[in-house]
C-alpha cells in the first residue's frame, strides 16, 4: 500500500477525556539566544557486514540561517533552562512547514533525528536522501520495530513495515499535509520499547535513562570531573506501548530516578499518546518533532554493540569512544557525573559529599572538607536476606562480621544496606558515600551510578558458583569501577571472568561465600596500588566486550 494512500485510514480512536492532559504536554518553554548552534554530522562509517551507518559527530559548526533576533534567552540564576539550552543544539524549524529531516548521530536502536512527523499512525521521515538502508538512512530494523515484547520465538513478528516507519520526499509531504504540520516542540525522546523490563530498575536507570544520557552527553568531547557538560537535555519522555503502571517498579525507584535525573521532563505513557495520535488520524495533518531520540530494544539488539553485550545503550557508549573499563578515559572520563549529581541533588545531597571523587579524582578543583579531614573509605554491604535470592545465612552473618571488624581495623565506614527498611532516598545518600558495594548479584547493585567516580570504587559481585552475569560488570566497565566477581571461595577480576552460565541454581536461596575470600578482595583494592583499567582489556575494546 502506498505512503499516500495509508494516510486516509483511520487508525486511533479519540478519547476526549484525555485532551486536556494532551494540551497541557503541548506548552514548552522554547526560547534561544543568539549564535545558535546547530548539529549535524561530519561523517559516517559503515560497521561490517552490518552495513551499519554509525553517525560520528566532533563539532558544533554554528547555523547562519537562522533567525537569532525572533528568539531571546531570559535571564536565568543558574543553569540555563533545558528549553533554551536545547536550542542551540536543535535550532527550532519554521512553523507550518515541511522541513526535510536531518540524522544527528546513530546506533543501532537509538536515533537522534531532526524534524521526526507522525500521522495516521506511522512515523515519517522527510529526506530525498534515499530509502532506509541506501547510504544516509539506516536500514528501518535497526531503527524500530512493532514494539512486541522480544523473544526467540517472534522475531519475524517485531521487524518493522512501512507502516512503523516510512520515508517521504518533502514534495509527497508537501502535498499530503500542506502546512498542517504542529510541533511537539522542544527536544523529545520516543521510547517504543514493550513494558517487558520497565518495571524493573537496573533495565530502567541503567539501560534507558543512562543510554539518554549517553547519547546527549557525546555532544561535549570533554565532561568537567566537576559535572559540568554542554550537551541538550530531554524535555519530554513518551512511552509510546505502556501505561504509568508499566513504569512503576514495587519501590518506585523506576520513575524517581528519571525525574531525579531531569526534573524539568514531562513523561507521557501509552494512553495519552494514543490520544494524541488520534488527533491525525485523519491522515491530512502531522506531528512533528523538531529533535526526537526514538529508541527500540529489538532495533539495538539487531546491532552489533548490544549483540555481543546484551546491554542496549552498548551502541551510544561506544559512539561517544573512550577506553571501557576506565568509564571514557581517553576523550570523556566524566561522562555520568552531571547526571550523578543531578540525582544526588534532588535527593538532598550535601555538595561536599558530591565533591568525594572530585577530591580524589582532581583535587585542585574540589574544595576541602569544611573540617579539613580526609575523606574515609566506605563500604557499604548490600543484604538480600529477605528476597528469593540470597545467602546461606550463616555465611552472611560471618560476612557482615567481617566486613564490619575489617573496616573498624583500618578506620574505614562500614554500612549493612537493608533496602527493605530504607526509604530511596535513604538508599541513594549511602550510595553517594560508598567507595566498594559488596552484594549478591541483584537490583540493589544498580545504585553504582551513584558511587563517586574515585580510583578506588569497586562493585564486588556474589553468585552461586558456577553462575555468572556479566549485566553489571559492563556498567562498572562504562562507569570506571573496578569489579570483582566472587564464586563463593574464588574471585575473579577482568580481564579473567568466570565463564557466563545460568544454572538453575543461580538464583536460589542458598548461595556460599567465604568471608575471608570477599574481605582479602576489599583490601587489596583499598590498600594495594591504585589498578589500572582492566575490563576492556578481556574485551573487543571499541564495543566494551
């Protein structure tokens, strides 16, 4: 069926009692200054037999064209708003009119793009730079799919048709819609993924939000280790197939940690973008998105990067370049901490906790304790004695004795973690604090995004022998934690892993350790020579594995 014809099918209905909320998401503070700066790329490799267009960017050439005198940024204490920060990256279009689409950067399954529309159902693309797969375009896979929850029996189900996604000339739109085109203004993150891991907070904070915060943070080359970092900030969050309970985890962490991590976002879930969509379903006008991020797990793990890792913001970690295993060393090392501190913020952090890795990491910018003592090693021991996945119970008392006299031995802080009986922000503050989380293999060890980015932090990972995971050590790797994984009286460090297995037993509730096995690994990363990075080093070094 042709693009044309498709418009004149009806697709969503239209409920009313949602139009206020709609209205609502639609007032976006967009203001600008001038000498706007505008993105686009500089050059594209193609990855293999892939055929995969991988969009480098490495400047901020500034846009002549436009119009600085009609747009002006209020004066503002602080930061800049996310709105007039986002415009020198996404110059606003002119209104009411067809304007083609531009690729900003891409990995497979995250797409940054310019001038995104939508319309009777099926998001467009307005380019005269060919068809998907035929050199500027990607191929369509490996930007969306059909939203199906994934896996290994509907692949053929979640490939995406001309009616996910398509492609216009700006003659075809031009005739369709005329100038009945409305902007979704501001800078909008479309997030097509099945609620199949949005309740669970590592897939959430880890996956989704940190790949966000990748992609725009590899717009500034150099982060400041102070959290500083030139990059555009997401003003919106659309779940485009699940509803607010979809994205609610049984602690809540799932939706506080994304508006920790910008308060100023707006997210909308599926019912109120079905209410929108149906707003033209008549096929005769259009959506646009003056900057979207569209993101689709199938697409990422149709790349290479998240094929080989299993972690879909893979793609935007390598993109922005830097070694794995020292968290971007070589080009952005600080890459997470303005989103580290904006979190830790929001929950009430003192600044001179903040500045912890800062005075470790680069002491001539950080302040000194205002009781000019030096900071104290903590290690925080996160218990999972109350879930389905926990150990034996006398190795974990022997274990938090230990951790316990060793920490008082050598004049460090020690703190047992029982999330059960913490609030989150409780949680949060003690992960600001920690130097070496030492925990079983589970959601709890997700607060490492919190840890100070120190030469010392370390993830020290429990499994029930021979079980082994690699989800967390790949974050420690992107972060720069060292990490260690412990199979009840053997520890393991990259570049020598465990081998990755799942037997049944890795989730039971009977899992050994030895005590003096997890204590000898803490001292040797606290007292023994700084390490150097290791992750990489048992990995393909572009991907991170």
């Amino acid at each position: 069926m042709s693009a044309r014809l498709r418009f004149f099918q009806g697709f969503f209905r239209r409920p009313s009692s949602a139009l206020a909320l709609i209205a609502a998401s639609f007032l976006v503070y967009i203001v600008s200054q001038s000498g706007v700066i505008h993105r686009t790329p500089t050059h594209t490799e193609y990855l293999g037999e892939h055929n995969i267009q991988q969009v480098l960017v490495d400047e901020l050439p500034l846009k002549d064209d436009f119009d600085s005198n009609s747009w002006s940024c209020p004066s503002h204490p602080g930061e800049q708003t996310p709105a007039c920060s986002n415009a020198h990256f996404f110059p606003p279009p002119q209104a009411r009119t067809i304007v083609p689409s531009s690729l900003i950067s891409f990995t497979p399954g995250w797409t940054l793009l310019t001038n995104l529309y939508f319309s009777n159902g099926t998001f467009y693309i307005v380019s005269s730079e060919g068809g998907f797969g035929e050199g500027y375009w990607p191929e369509r896979r490996l930007i969306t799919s059909t939203g199906l929850a994934g896996d290994h029996s509907n692949g053929a189900e979640r490939e995406p048709t001309e009616r996910e996604m398509d492609i216009l000339t700006q003659e075809q739109a031009g005739e369709i819609w005329g100038d009945r085109v409305f902007d979704i203004q501001g800078f909008s993150v479309l997030a097509n993924d099945p609620n199949q891991f949005l309740q669970h907070y590592y897939h959430v904070a880890a996956e989704i939000l940190l790949g966000i915060e990748r992609v725009c943070t590899n717009f500034d080359p150099m982060p400041g280790p102070d959290g500083t970092v030139s990059a555009p900030s997401p003003e919106r969050l659309i779940f485009l197939h699940t509803d607010e309970a979809g994205f609610t985890d049984w602690p809540g962490l799932d939706r506080f940690y994304l508006h920790a991590q910008w308060p100023h976002i707006t997210p909308l879930y599926q019912p109120s973008w079905e209410a929108m969509a149906s707003l033209v379903s008549d096929s005769r006008k259009a959506w646009r998105f003056p900057a979207a991020l569209f993101i689709d797990r199938s697409a990422s793990f149709r790349g290479p990067y998240t094929e080989v890792t299993s972690r879909t913001p893979a793609g935007p970690w390598a993109a922005g370049g830097g070694k794995f295993g020292t968290g971007g060393e070589g080009r952005n090392r600080f890459w997470y901490e303005s989103a580290r501190r904006r979190v830790l913020s929001f929950v009430g952090v003192d600044r001179e906790v903040l500045d912890v890795g800062l005075r470790a990491m680069d002491p001539p910018l950080a302040p000194l304790r205002r009781d000019g003592k030096e900071d104290v090693y903590q290690v925080t021991y996160i218990s999972r004695q109350r879930t389905g996945r926990r150990l034996i119970d006398g190795d974990h008392r022997r274990l938090a004795r230990a951790l316990r006299y060793m920490c008082n031995k050598h004049g460090w802080k020690f703190f047992l973690m029982v999330a059960e009986d913490m609030d989150r922000e409780e949680q949060m503050r003690v992960a600001a604090e920690t130097t070496v989380f030492v925990a079983v293999h589970g959601n709890g060890l997700t607060h490492m995004l919190l840890q100070p980015p120190h030469p010392r932090a370390a993830i020290i990972e429990m499994f029930h022998p021979p079980g082994f995971a690699r989800d967390y050590e790949w974050t420690a790797g992107i972060l720069g934690h060292r990490y260690y994984t412990v199979l009840n009286d053997t520890a393991y460090t990259p570049p020598d892993l465990a081998k990755q297995q799942y037997p049944d037993w890795l989730f039971g509730k009977d899992i050994p350790v030895q005590a003096e096995t997890v204590v000898a690994v803490v001292e040797k990363q606290l007292l023994g020579p700084i390490p150097g990075p290791a992750h990489w080093q048992s990995w393909r070094e572009e991907v991170g594995y």
